[in-house]
C-alpha cells in the first residue's frame, strides 16, 4: 500500500497577514510612472515611497513609526528635474538612500531622524555619467559606498559614492536592461535585457563571464537575482505568454536546474529573496497575491509552499531586510504592499508554541557593517557579508553622516559641462587685468576673515552672558 509522503519543512506552513488599518500607511499617492520598478523602499528605520508630483520628481520617507493618515504638508525629498524611477537603501547606513530619474541622474540623500518641515531638496552627491533616463539603481551587498547605477543609454556605471566619481563603466547591452542584481559577496551581478540575454557580468573585469539566450521563450520582461549558492532564479513568460520561473546553474546554461509554469496574467513578476531563509516571494504587478517558495537541494529544487492574497492589486512592494523583522512574533519577512492611496505592511510569519527565540529561523544574517572599503573591493578582494545576531532583536544605529570628498567630485567632471566663452577668454585676459582681479580676491578674503573673528567675539560674549560669567 503506497503513502504519499510529505516533504519536510519548516516553512511548510508560513502565514502572511496584513496589518490593521491603523498599522498602515494612508493618503500615499503613489506614482503612475509606468516603469518596472518596486517604487517602494523600506529599511528598519524608514518607508520610501516614488509619489506624484509636480514640476519634477520626488519620494516621500516616513518613519516606519509614523502610521496612520499622511499629514498633507509631511515633506517630500525633491531634487530631480524628472520623475523618479527607482529607490534604495543603503545597506550599510539606514539613512542614507539612493534614487535615480528620468532626468539622468542619480542622487545619494542623508536622510535625517527627525525630518523637520521643509523638503528635502539638497542631496549629498549627484552622479551624473549617463546620457538618457536611469532606471535602475542598487548598492553593492558588502563595500562601503559603492553605488551601480543602469540606464536607458544601455550603460551600467558603478560609482564610489564618497567621492562622486565613476569607478567602472560596462556597454555590453545592446538594448534596455530590465534588471541588475549582486550576487552575494558582491563578485558579480547578473542582469536581463530587452535582446533577451541573461547575463552574468564581472565588473573589476568589465566582461561578461556567462551568458544564456532566452531562458524564458516569450518576448515580454524578465527578471532575475542570485542565491545563496550562486544559482540564478528567474521569472519571466513562455511563448504563450504564460508566467514561468527558472532555476540556473550559471557554470552550465544549457539546461534550467527547474523551470515551473504558473498562470497566465501581463504582470511582470518582482522576485524578493531571503538567503537566510532560502525562500523567495514573488509579487506580480496588478496582482492581488503573493507566491512564495522555497529552493531546496533535492528535486524539484523550486517548492511551491502557499500563496497570500488579498482583494485589491499592487501597484508596488517593498521588502524588509532581515534585521527589521519582529524576532518575538516569528515574523520570517515583512513586506510593504502600495495600492493606488495607501502602503500596507504584511507580515509572513511561522507559527509557534514556544515564546523563546527560534535559532532554526534566524541564523545569523546580513549587518549593517560593511565587509570592505572601495578600494579594496576594487583591487579584487571578495567578502561575505558582515553577519549580526538576531538573538536580542535589531536596534537601528543613530544617523551616521555619509562623508564625501567633493574635489573629486570636481576634477571628474567633463571639461563639456563648461562654456566656451570662459574656457577661451580666460588665456587671453590683460596682465593689468588679471592683476587686479587677484587683488580683489585677497581683499574679499581678508574681508571673509575679519567677519569671521567677530562672529566668534560675539558668540564668546553671548555664551558668557548665557552661563552668567559675564
């Protein structure tokens, strides 16, 4: 008499709930961009979301704390000429955030704890290198500072943001780059491309080092991100434009490792990965459900374990790095749901008796220390991430300020961006001239200095006045 047997595992029965209305986020209105992109970042500190606006483009960041209805003057970050396109986090410094815009320029922000009442409109460095709309922007898992940036040019660059400079510049896409992901030390990245490539690129090497033709047969976008074992997963569509996700061995592309066909919808499927858990969430655009499965070592490789759903779509989604989740509910993964008006954090958590904290389920993960400096990682060393203890919970770190050294800044950029005028006047002005300019700028500077010693004469008095010395 044959038994079906039941595959073991501790995530058989995860369980996704929604928070209540009071736990979510209301009054958001969400950008109507129509680019792939998750148009929402989160971190254990702040909630970042891609809004609506006029005369340019803008995000909003929240408190994670500060739930309920959005107050209508709450300020937004503003800068960009164009419409945003993409955000992120930086993995090493939760208030410093990355964006990107149609007007073809990246952004870093210091975000402040405390946000005040006026917009955020001055970012700490603007990366300008590429010539068309950027779309796509993501920090390196494990090196400080270090920033990738894709854009419709079909470029990848990768800067070093403290100092505003371009480190690596990569034009090995004929065509739109949908996505870009790190593997996880950071050695490498994969991307997909509107030529239907899957590519695996070496950036200290500026090459591509494995590449597959079409692993999904239909035309329309695909997305891919690395494992915890170098292995890619993958999502896109079959001829029939049925939505279909891969498992590949990058060393042999000839054959899928597994290839499972899901349903039949237009939404580009977003995968989120936890490597601690080895589990992976798929969020459709327009959908009102989330897959989530788990990669295993023995066939079929790919487990369908349960599906969250909900009654409305979702426009985008964030995913919370393992150090925010709540360690004393079992939570495994939260993820933050955008509808048209409001943001709605979902929390996927497994069920257990015992109120003392679970090892099977946290295995220590990703901190937020960075493995390595820029220099290092570009002289060739590899590093895993920096790993923290979940035992005791996560406490965010106070704001760290990110430094950057902008004469770097300034020698790196093209002598294009300055007028012909001034480049060609300047050699043919007269001795006398050029004389009494100089004399100007050492009378403005002794003028610069004397305000300076009285300002500090006044504020020792003042300060003499207030202790009540004087």
């Amino acid at each position: 008499m044959s038994r079906s047997i039941v595959r073991q595992s501790k995530f058989r029965h995860v369980f996704g709930q929604a928070g209540k209305t009071e736990q979510g986020y209301d009054d958001i209105r969400v950008s109507k961009v129509t680019w792939d992109s998750s148009f929402c970042a989160v971190n254990p500190k702040f909630l970042a979301v891609i809004v609506e606006s006029s005369g340019g483009g803008a995000f909003l960041v929240l408190p994670l704390s500060k739930m309920g209805r959005l107050d209508k003057n709450h300020p937004l970050v503003t800068g960009h000429t164009g419409p945003v396109l993409d955000i992120d986090w930086c993995p090493h410094n939760d208030n410093i955030l990355a964006s990107c815009s149609e007007d073809t320029t990246a952004m870093v922000w210091q975000i402040p704890d405390q946000m005040g009442t006026r917009p955020i409109s001055e970012p700490i460095v603007v990366l300008e290198g590429h010539s068309k709309r950027v779309g796509i922007v993501t920090w390196h898992p494990t090196a400080r500072n270090i920033l990738l940036t894709a854009g419709s040019d079909n470029l990848i660059i990768i800067w070093n943001v403290g100092t505003g400079e371009a480190l690596i510049s990569m034009d090995d896409h004929p065509d739109l780059i949908y996505n870009v992901s790190w593997n996880r030390n950071g050695s490498l990245f994969c991307t997909t491309c509107k030529d239907r490539r899957l590519r695996v690129c070496d950036p200290r090497k500026r090459e591509v080092v494995a590449e597959r033709m079409a692993p999904h047969d239909g035309i329309r976008p695909m997305r891919a991100i690395f494992t915890r074992d170098g292995n890619l997963f993958t999502t896109g569509f079959t001829r029939m434009s049925q939505r279909e996700l891969g498992l590949w061995d990058p060393t042999s592309f000839e054959e899928p490792i597994a290839l499972l066909e899901l349903d039949t919808s237009n939404g580009v499927l977003l995968p989120y990965y936890d490597p601690d858990t080895n589990m992976v969430y798929l969020c459709g655009k327009g959908d009102s459900s989330i897959r989530y499965f788990e990669i295993t070592e023995e066939p079929p490789y790919v487990h369908y374990l349960s599906t969250f759903s909900s009654k409305e779509p979702q426009r985008g989604m964030g995913f919370m790095p393992k150090r925010g989740v709540d360690v004393s509910k079992c939570e495994i993964a939260r993820l933050y749901k955008l509808h048209d008006k409001k943001c709605e954090p979902i929390a996927m958590t497994v069920p257990r008796k015992s109120d003392l904290f679970q090892d099977d389920l946290y295995p220590d993960t990703a901190g937020s220390d960075p493995a390595l400096e820029p220099e290092e990682w570009l002289e060739g060393r590899d590093e895993d991430p920096t790993l923290q203890s979940l035992r005791d919970g996560y406490v965010p770190p106070k704001s760290r300020e990110l430094k950057v050294a902008k004469k770097n800044v300034l020698d790196s950029r093209p002598t294009t961006r300055r007028s012909m005028s001034s480049c060609d006047g300047s050699a043919n002005l007269p001795p006398q001239l050029v004389e009494r300019l100089l004399e100007e700028v050492q009378n403005l500077k002794a003028t610069v200095l004397s305000q300076e010693k009285r300002i500090c004469d006044l504020e020792n008095k003042l300060s003499k006045y207030t202790n009540g010395t004087a």
